[in-house]
C-alpha cells in the first residue's frame, strides 16, 4: 500500500500477502520507484489515493494493477476501515 493511506487498512484485507510501503522496506521509495518496486517484487495489486498516479505513471507497462480509492484526508483511516470490513476491497 501506498504512502498516500492510512496503514491501519493493512489488518483487513483477505489474501496471502498485504504490507504498507515501509514494512516492505520502500520507506524511501516514492512515486514512479516504488510502483516499479512492488511491480518487480510480484505484487499483484498497488492500493492508494493518490488520485493522479494514473496519469503521472504509465502503469500499462507495469506487471500490476493499481487501485485508487476516493477518501477524504480527515477520514481515510475510518473510510478504509470500513469499505474493507464490508467486502469491498479483496
């Protein structure tokens, strides 16, 4: 998961791997590096808010799907939370 959300959102998701930039070790990394990053370490999905990382990035040529997700800054913690208890982010 990207820099941009709230790291609480690591605990819910299902699935065999989730961690947030740092505990992956890419707390340096920004941007383009850390999307190449987690494309070459075989994640298959990058999470974030950063809304304009689709068009700063060319994220076609990348081996990973990226998902940007529409929170508010004041309440992405609690909005993540619960679009992932509800079944919405897999």
């Amino acid at each position: 998961m990207d820099h941009s959300l709230d790291w609480r959102l690591v605990r819910h998701p299902p699935g065999p791997r989730c961690s947030t930039h740092r505990e992956a070790g890419w707390g340096q990394l920004k941007n383009g590096a850390l999307l190449r990053k987690a494309s070459d370490d075989n994640f298959a999905v990058f999470v974030t808010s950063d809304k304009n990382l689709p068009l700063q990035q060319n994220v076609s040529r990348l081996n990973i799907a990226v998902v940007v997700l529409d929170v508010l800054e004041s309440d992405r913690g609690l909005r993540a939370q619960k679009a992932a208890a509800a079944g919405a982010i897999e």
